[in-house]
C-alpha cells in the first residue's frame, strides 16, 4: 500500500547572511510498504515548482508506485518564489523583460 508522510525539520541558521531561521524544513515522503525499497529519490523542484503542489505529489506517488523505491520531496528554504514590494530585488521584473 502506498504511504505518503510529511514531516518538518529545525533548520539551520544562514551563516552567510547572518539570518536566524526560525522556519522549519518540510519534506514529504511516498513508498510502498509491500515493496523492497532498493534506492531512495529525492525530487528537488525547480524555480515555479510551487506554483501547483499537487504536481510535486503527483511525482513523488507515481514514481514510489510504479519503482521499488522510496521517494522525498524537499521544500527547501526560499522554495516559494515570491514577487518583493522593491522592485529592485523582485525577480518578477527580470523575468517579464
């Protein structure tokens, strides 16, 4: 039977910019307990993988069904692309020229 998890995680201070992280790290987990996982997968989406989440899980589910593995998708930090209020620093801007 396919089995699907999410768990969230403490993260990790960015050191670089000197930023305390107060969000956690969430993954999400797919596998088959009937099968022998032989090998685990993660999924790291790329830029606008946000945008429709279903699309993540649907990955993650098809591939933990259809292979003897166990699949994670990983919502990393800076996973949801936001459009800022300073147009400076918006990346919207750089994609619409």
């Amino acid at each position: 039977m396919l089995i699907n998890q999410s768990f969230e995680i403490d993260s990790c201070d960015d050191v670089e910019l000197n930023i305390k992280r107060t969000s956690k790290l969430e993954y999400r987990i797919s596998y088959d307990d009937e099968k022998d996982i032989k090998a685990i997968v993660f999924i790291i989406g790329g830029f606008g993988a946000n945008a429709n989440i279903s699309f993540l899980d649907f990955d993650r589910e098809y591939i933990a069904k259809n292979f003897d593995v166990a699949t994670v998708n990983v919502f990393y930090h800076c996973f949801c692309h936001r459009r800022s209020n300073v147009e400076k620093y918006s990346a919207y801007k750089y994609f619409q020229e």
